[in-house]
C-alpha cells in the first residue's frame, strides 16, 4: 500500500487559532494605519513590503498543515512534512499505543493544525517526544533508534496494526 494516510484532524484552541491568524493580520493592518503624531510617515514601499509579509505568512500558515502525511510503502514508514519527505525503514521502527499527549513545546513549530519539533510528553515513559503531528491529543508513539516520535494518523489503532503487519513491534 503506498497510499498516503489521513492524519488526525486538528483541534486547535479557539484562542489559539485567532492568535497565530492574528499576526499577519496585524501586519497588513498596521502598514496602512495613518499615524498622525508620525513627523515622518512609513512609505509606501515598506507599507507595501509589510502587506506582501503579512500575506506570506498567511499562505504559509495555510499551506503548512496540508504538507503532513504519513504513507506506508513496502520498504518502510514515509513521512512528508513541509520541511521535506523522509522514509524509515520498518526494522527500525516501534511502536506504542498512547492515550497522553503533547504538552509544552520545547523548539520546533507549533501551528493549528502542524506541530513538529520536540515537545513535553504528558504521559508516562517519555520526558520528550518528536512531534510530526497534526493534533497534541489522539496519537501513538513510534519509537527509532531510542528516540520517540509523536505521531497522529486519523486512527491509530488500524495505524498500529498496519504497522504490526509490516513486522514492527508493537510495545505495551
């Protein structure tokens, strides 16, 4: 099976999501703001140059989430995420079931919808996990080479077992 599987959809904080939204928000609004008390008003090329900012990191906030996904290829686990694709070869690989989740993030991002990097593991096991997920709720553990990584497909259960058929361990 080589088709890419869903991850979990986000479930991001209402005040969460108008925060991140609210930054290139700001950006363009501001530009254009006129500022009486000003003795020297922002021209129009840096007015310009703060929109085209602004409406970038509206794209990117759009486009960073649809980039994740997590495929099943006959070598090994494929993951795409905005930075770039990477595949793990399954003896590699472990996995664990989880019902904790992603607690502070420590460096990476953390946008509705797409958080990568390391973050506090709520659970117990791990001090840290690597996040490659959608959602901090609802995911499973897969562990390479000692280190564990966070991951959220729409079902984790059926994710596990199709891991399970592929020979990788699955740990209590």
């Amino acid at each position: 099976m080589t088709a890419p599987l869903s991850t979990a959809p986000p479930t991001s904080p209402v005040w969460f999501r108008a925060l991140v939204w609210l930054a290139p928000l700001l950006l363009i609004v501001t530009a254009w703001m006129p500022d009486d008390s000003a003795d020297k008003p922002l021209p129009v090329a840096g007015r310009v140059a703060l929109t085209l900012l602004g409406v970038g990191l509206a794209a990117l906030f759009e486009q960073v989430p649809r980039r994740l996904t997590y495929t099943l290829t006959d070598t090994g686990l494929r993951i795409s995420r905005f930075s770039g694709t990477f595949e793990w070869p399954y003896r590699e690989l472990r996995v664990r079931r989880t019902d904790a989740g992603l607690g502070l993030r420590v460096g990476g991002v953390g946008l509705p919808g797409y958080h990568t990097g390391t973050y506090i593991f709520t659970g117990a096991g791990y001090r840290n996990v690597q996040a490659i997920a959608s959602n901090t709720r609802g995911g499973l553990i897969v562990e390479r080479g000692g280190t564990p990584y966070y991951l959220t497909p729409a079902d984790p259960d059926a994710f596990a077992q199709a891991l399970a058929a592929r020979g990788v361990p699955v740990l209590d």
